[in-house]
C-alpha cells in the first residue's frame, strides 16, 4: 500500500460552482514533495489540511474533518474503463491517490500513517456536488458517482507530518464496527433506512453526518423493534 500521488489544486475559475468568486480548487495535479499535511482548522474557516492546496468553497469543503481527501488508483481505473477515457491522479479532486489501499472499504474512525511521521483518520465518504459535475463535463455525473457507491475518503489529521509520492501507507488502526466509507456514504445518500447503523462509529463520523444520523434516529426511531 502506498501513496501512489499526491495532488493540489489552485483556484481557477469556472461556470460551474456556486462560490462566491466563481473560482474551484478542485481541479487537482501531482507534485513531488515534500509537502506538509496538517489540521486547517473548523470547517469554514480552515481549507485544505495540505499545505498548498486550495479549498475555495468553505461552506461545504475543508476544515478538520475533511483535512485531506483520498481516492483509489484502482477506483480511477474502474473509472477510466466505464467513461472511455484516461484519468490522471487528481482529477476527482483527491489529495492522495493511493495504490493498494481499500479507501472506500475503509472503516470510520481508521487510521493510516503515511510515510513516517503524518497520521490521518478517516471520517467520511465524500458526497458529489454540481461542481464535480462541471468538473468531470459528464452528464448526470452526481448520479453516477453515487450509482457507483465508490465515493473515496475524507480524513482527518492525527499527528502531522510530511509526505512526498511513494510514501508507504499503513493501517495502523481498525475500528471493529460495520461502518465503512461506503456504508456511511449509502446512508446519507441512498438508503437513508442505515443511518441509526452509522452511529456505531461513534466520535470518528464526521459531525455532520453524525448530526444526520441523531435527526434521523429522533424522527423515526432505530428501525430495530
């Protein structure tokens, strides 16, 4: 398992987000390294966990929670293979594209340590928005990517540190509950009847999911009894 690329995005302007100046990050390219990966900060004040990379849309991007996005080579490549066309690293937006590493069969509140100081914790599936469709130039790309169930990996930042393409990536941490990326990501978006279910990873889930799991839970119940 390893970080295969890793991936920033400068503002560039495009039709296709809501921000306020017209301008995305999400357009991402490889780079060498070094690169520092640290905690930005609460969402909408903090971006990218990645030093030089940049979230222009803090209302619904960056902050701690979603320090750092991930996505599988081999996810890409499943991509390549239904779309007809090539897919560099980056091009879903992702910070970190890995080889060998199961992201979206990743388990909430899992930990990774790439290469040998940085420690990220995985938090949440990443849900598509108008942007990424402008992005792709694919029509009725949301859906699609949400059909697919593949979403990749939001993390958060544990312990801080540096890294560079062809770091080693390690689980060192595996929590024993159901909830994967994927699970938590047909949850909030498809088969809202799993949310009570998403609650057993308990602190790891990103806040706002969680909050969507205790509303639901309120409303209707665990769907248990």
């Amino acid at each position: 398992m390893k970080l295969l690329s890793l991936n920033l995005g400068r503002p560039k302007a495009v039709d296709c987000t809501d921000q306020a100046e017209g301008v995305t990050g999400i357009d991402k390219r490889p780079v060498d390294g070094p690169v520092r990966v640290s905690a930005p900060g609460p969402k909408g004040v903090g971006a990218s966990g990645v030093a030089g990379d940049s979230v222009c849309e803090l209302r619904h991007h960056g902050g701690d929670d979603q320090a750092v996005y991930a996505f599988a080579r081999e996810d890409l490549d499943d991509w390549e293979r239904e779309l007809g066309r090539p897919l560099a690293a980056g091009t879903f937006g992702e910070n970190l594209t890995t080889e060998g590493v199961d992201v979206s069969g990743a388990r909430i509140g899992e930990r990774w340590r790439v290469g040998s100081e940085l420690v990220l914790e995985v938090t949440s599936g990443r849900i598509p928005c108008l942007t990424f469709q402008g992005h792709m130039g694919e029509k009725g790309w949301v859906r699609r990517f949400t059909r697919k169930g593949a979403p990749g990996a939001y993390l958060r930042v544990i312990e801080p540190g540096e890294i560079r393409p062809g770091d080693p990536i390690e689980i060192v941490h595996r929590p024993a509950h159901e909830v994967t990326v994927a699970f938590e990501f047909r949850a909030m978006t498809t088969e809202r009847q799993l949310l009570p279910r998403v609650l057993a990873a308990g602190d790891a889930l990103h806040p706002e999911a969680r909050e969507t799991a205790r509303t639901y839970v309120e409303k209707y119940g665990t769907g248990t009894g």
